[in-house]
C-alpha cells in the first residue's frame, strides 16, 4: 500500500513539475498570413462612418429590435459580420458591398438592404420595421 500512495506522490510531483518548466511558444506566421495581416491593418485605417437609420431615426430605442448586423461576401467566398459600436447605429467598414439586417426578436424584423459604401459620400442605410 505504501508503495502505491509513493508512487501516486510521485507521479503528480513529476507531473507538476512538467508543467511548471514550459516555455511560451509564439507560432511564427507564414509570410502570406503575414502579408494579410499587414493588408487588414492598413484597410482599418480607411474605415468609412455609416450610419443606419431605422423607420427615419437613430434612436432604437421605440423598437424591439435591436441587433443589426452588416455582412459582407469576401472575394474567397467567406462571410465576414459587422456590428455596430455599442448602444449606437453606427458602422465603421472598409468600402465595399454590405447588406444590412437586423436579427429577428419577438416577432419583428427590419427588412435587408444591400448598399455600396464608398468614401467621400453620406453613407447612410435606411431599414424599415416590421412586426408580425
């Protein structure tokens, strides 16, 4: 019996001590990852202010819902999702084709439009309510 409980002492000492002795990896990105993040990092400084009106108003406040998104199709196929800064209904996006929509909550919706953002114009999407 003693040797069991030795050997159980043993095995979490050696165990913890393993653990304790590891170094911190950092992974090393390949240059084409690389080159994409430098790509993403220089488009965020071009980011465009879009503004979505709902029913004419910023103000979500008269309405059940409450979670817009913008998505946008990438040129490889992926989906990339946009949300607003917090509590307002203002985007910040990089210029290119979106469609915006709202998530469904209690039986109401807004309807989806696709617009063009561009720089230097007023980007402002107007979505309508609508409740079941």
């Amino acid at each position: 019996m003693r040797k069991i409980v030795f050997l159980a002492i043993l095995t979490v000492a050696v165990t913890m001590s393993a653990c304790n002795n590891q170094e911190e990896v950092k992974p090393v990105l390949p240059a084409a990852n690389a080159e994409a993040q430098t790509s993403v990092a220089s488009l965020a400084n071009q980011a465009v202010e879009v503004t979505v009106l709902i029913d004419g108003s910023t103000s979500n406040t008269s309405y059940s819902v409450v979670d817009l998104f913008a998505q946008r199709t990438n040129a490889n196929g992926t989906v990339s999702y946009f949300w607003p800064e917090r509590g307002t209904t203002t985007f910040y996006l990089t210029p290119g084709t979106y469609t915006f929509d709202s998530q469904q909550i209690y039986f109401c919706g807004t309807n989806r439009v696709i617009q063009n953002i561009v720089v230097g114009a007023q980007n402002v999407v107007n979505l309508k309510r609508w409740c079941e």
